[in-house]
C-alpha cells in the first residue's frame, strides 16, 4: 500500500507542468500597474485586472466624471455600491485611527494648494480656515447606504488609500483563481504573495527619494518578502517649493497647509496594502517621532523613514 502510494505521487509529480512566470504592466490611477505570478497553466489574467481597474475607477476616480464619488461630491441622492462602502468604511477607519492626520474630506485644500495641476491660490490664513469649515472625516457619515453630510460643501478624496485598494482587489482575483505566488504593484504599492518555484522570495526595490519629481527612479534598498503588503507615500514626487521650502502634496488637516519637513518618505509594511497606503500617508502628515506613537497602537506595522 505503502509502496503504491508512493508511486501514484512520483507519477503526479512528473505530470503536473513547472509554473510559468506571466507579467505584464499597464496604466491606472495616473501611475504604473505591474503584475507578475507563477501559474501553472500561464494564463494571462490582464484583460480581467483591466476591468477589475476600470470598475474601480467608476467607483473612487475623481478624474472618472462618471464615478459614484463624484456623484457624491455633487450632492446627487445615489445609493452607494457595496464596493465604495467598504472604501468608505476603510477611509473612515483610517481617519479616527490617525486621528485625522489621515483625513478623506482634504480634497478642496488639496486643490487649492493647486495639486491637480490647477492654478494654486493665493490662500491666506482666512482663506485656509474658511476651507477648514467642510473639512473634516466627522462631517460625513454612510446611513442606509447614502452619504450624508453636515455640509453640502464636503468632498470626499480617496486618492491616499485608492491605490493600496485596488492592489488587494487584484490580490483577491489572483488568489480566486487558485494562485499562491504573485506580485501587484500600483505605483509603488505593493503585496506579496508566495516563494517563487525555487524557493526564493519576492524582491522589491524601496525607492530612493530623488531630488526632483524628474529625476528617473532608483533603488534604495531591497526588501525580500514572501508575505508582505507595503506602500510608501512620499514628498518627492508631486510638491511645489516657495521661499527655498518644499510642500508635499500632503495635506495636514489639522493646519490646512502641506506637510513641509523634513521627511521625504515613509514606507509602511502592514498586513493589507490598503492599510499600509492610508497609514503611510497619515504618517506624513505626522513626521517620525508622532508615528511612534502611532507604531505602537499597531504591533504589526513596521515602517521606514527617509529623512531630507
Ligand atoms: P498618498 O500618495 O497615498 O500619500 O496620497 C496622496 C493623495 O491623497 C494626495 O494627492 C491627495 O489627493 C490626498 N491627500 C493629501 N493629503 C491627505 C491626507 N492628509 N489624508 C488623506 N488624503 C490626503
Ligand atoms: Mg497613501
């Protein structure tokens, strides 16, 4: 019995194909998307992640007129899908757990500050506290699956935790389809799943904090994972300067300006990819000494600092 048994695997064993390594990239969310898995049978997923990106965007685009966010933020009277509940109740969750350094509702300051390569204002002090009265993650609630909203003037922005979703929605796809072994990366987002055939791990290069939003990217240091969500958020890519000072795209809330020290980029490995991008993002706002205190709320989380 023994011996038979041992057999019928050594047959299995040789029948069954090696993985094959399928990659390939695309555009999403005004970045890269990069995807790569062993699949036995190499089929190419890319056609399924492309509807997978697009159904996400008429969700949570704000440059996808059609989306359900923007018909949100017009103050339509729709009744929200099951999918922008979930990245509501996720975005929401993120807010009371920075304690706003994370904050959905930034999106009119955010503009102001001229980020969506609109004419930045001239904001003063009044201007920025007049912006500060509808914003704020607390003016906003999801009753009944509708959004309801203490002033008309709140816009809800996903954009700091967007990316990190959709990056475990294809993880999902990939692992619905049977797969162990994947790699899904969205604009430096990035999960983890699985050794590679020969028992190696997945390497990912952490980027260098480059001197201006030109300059090509580079490779700080490389992390080797085989279970790991991260997501970096970052001062060096989208940032205007004044006065010889650098203001990130990041918005503090709490002050309505952009986060201007001298923390270039945080990169946080957390369990989901949604959780790392929101929580990279708060941390931020907040600098390195007030993420400690953050860091120590959550065991789990680990996260690097690139000071200027
Ligand atoms: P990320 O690159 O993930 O840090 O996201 C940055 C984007 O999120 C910005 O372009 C804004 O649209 C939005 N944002 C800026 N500041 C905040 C904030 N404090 N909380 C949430 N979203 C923000
Ligand atoms: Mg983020």
């Amino acid at each position: 019995m023994k011996t038979f048994f041992f057999l019928f695997v050594l047959i299995f064993v040789s029948c069954s194909e090696s993985p094959q390594l399928v990659r390939f990239s695309g555009e999403a969310q005004g970045t890269y998307y990069a995807v790569s898995y062993y699949d036995p049978a190499g089929t190419n997923y890319q056609p399924q992640i492309d509807s997978i990106l697009d159904a996400f965007n008429f969700v949570a685009s704000l440059w996808e007129p059609q989306s359900e966010i923007n018909a949100v933020n017009a103050n339509r009277d729709i009744v929200v899908s099951s999918l922008f509940a979930d990245l509501f109740a996720k975005a929401f969750w993120a807010s009371e757990q920075t304690g706003g350094a994370f904050d959905f509702t930034v999106g009119p300051l955010v503009r102001a500050h001229g980020f969506w390569q609109e004419a930045r204002e001239a904001l003063t002090e009044e201007k920025v506290s007049d912006y500060l009265d509808y914003v704020g993650y607390e003016k906003v609630q999801l009753r009944d699956g509708r959004i309801i909203k203490t002033d008309p003037r709140v816009q809800l922005d996903f954009n700091a935790i967007a990316k990190g979703y959709s990056v475990d929605l294809i993880g999902r796809f990939l692992a619905s389809q049977g797969l162990a072994t994947y790699l899904v990366d969205i604009g430096g987002e990035v999960l983890a799943r699985g050794r590679k055939p020969d028992g190696s791990k997945w390497r990912i290069g952490i980027e260098e904090p480059s001197a201006n939003a030109e300059s090509g990217r580079e490779v700080r240091r490389v992390l080797e994972l085989d279970q790991a969500a991260l997501a970096t958020s970052g001062s060096y890519r989208r940032y205007y300067e004044q006065d010889g000072k650098r203001y990130s795209h990041t918005i503090d809330p709490r002050t309505g300006r952009p986060v201007a020290h001298t923390l270039l980029s945080v990169t946080v490995l957390d369990t989901a990819v949604w959780r790392a991008d929101a929580l990279a993002t708060a941390m931020m706002v907040l600098g390195e000494e007030r993420s400690a205190e953050l860091l120590k709320r959550f065991p789990d989380v680990e996260a690097f600092f690139i000071n200027d």
